[in-house]
C-alpha cells in the first residue's frame, strides 16, 4: 500500500496503566515514541519528514474496532491455568476467530487463528490434498 519510494514506520508502546488516562496524556506516549526514533535515527525531529503522521491510542482501537477498553488479545490468566485459546468453544460446532481469540494483536494473529479455525474443521492431510487440487 506504500509507493515503493517511500517508508512506513509503525511504533507501538505497550501501556499498562488504566483506561482513565487522558487524551492529553496518550499524546504525551507519543512524544516519548518520537524521542525514541530521533534517537535511534539521530536526527532531531523525525516527525517533520513524515509526509502522513498518525496517531492511534486505545481510544482508537474502542472506536474502529469495538474492543472493551480499546484493547485486543486474549485476556488469559496464567493463575487460572489458562492456556492458549483455540478456536473450539464449548458450544457445538461454534469456532471463535479473530485478534481476541489467539495471542498477539492485529492481522497476523486474526490470520493464525482462522488457520487454527480451519484446521480444526478437517484435517491437515485434507488441507494437503485441498491445496494440491488448487494448485497451491
Ligand atoms: C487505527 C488502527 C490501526 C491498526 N493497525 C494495524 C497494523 O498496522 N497492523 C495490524 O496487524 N493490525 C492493525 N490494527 C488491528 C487490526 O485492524 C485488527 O486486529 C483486525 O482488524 C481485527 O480483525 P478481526 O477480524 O478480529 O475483527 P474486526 O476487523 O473488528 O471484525 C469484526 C467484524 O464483526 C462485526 N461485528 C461486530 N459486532 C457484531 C455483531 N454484533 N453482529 C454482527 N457483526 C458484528 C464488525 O462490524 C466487524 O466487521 C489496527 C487497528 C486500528 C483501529
């Protein structure tokens, strides 16, 4: 989606404080964000070469995408003995998908668990045979 002439730079600070926190304050993470790449790329205002600049807080994530508080992922804990979340639930025949449903955030997790959803609706040899028939 980027012209081959030009870069993305997608920067993430993981936030452990509560939801409370002011629009004012998410703006001042993305200060800290910004002094971390003029550090890293030792030029003084990074943000200033940027020809789009975005920004996305949990506020975001709860607006675009619906999420309780903003955030995704599964929430699991470890003190209850919870493991990974598969995309079987305990109702028959329902299978769970999604950035909520297998750990880590965004696409790539939304992708893992429709291939887990997938392969717990046939088996793996079928996929084989499946992706051999389309030529994959
Ligand atoms: C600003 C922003 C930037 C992002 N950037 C990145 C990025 O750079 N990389 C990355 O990997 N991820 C990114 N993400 C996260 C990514 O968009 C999500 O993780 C992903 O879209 C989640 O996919 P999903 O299928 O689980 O849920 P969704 O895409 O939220 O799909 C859920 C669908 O269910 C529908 N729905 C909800 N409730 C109901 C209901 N009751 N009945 C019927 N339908 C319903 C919704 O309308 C929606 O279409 C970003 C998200 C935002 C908001």
């Amino acid at each position: 989606m980027v012209p081959s002439f030009r870069s993305i730079l997608s920067l993430s600070l993981r936030l452990t404080h509560t939801y409370t926190l002011t629009l004012s304050l998410f703006l001042c993470f993305k200060q800290v964000l910004w002094n971390a790449v003029a550090k890293a790329l030792e030029v003084e205002d990074p943000e200033s070469l940027c020809e789009v600049s975005m920004v996305g807080t949990p506020l975001t994530h709860e607006r675009f995408l619906r999420r309780s508080y903003g955030t995704y992922g599964p929430a699991l804990k470890a003190a209850n003995g919870q493991t990974l979340p598969f995309a079987q639930t305990k109702v028959e025949n329902l299978l769970c998908t999604g950035d909520s449903t297998f750990p880590g955030i965004g696409l790539p997790a939304v992708a893992a668990s429709g291939m887990l959803a997938a392969n717990t609706l046939t088996s793996v040899t079928n996929h084989l045979e499946m992706l051999e028939k389309i030529g994959l």
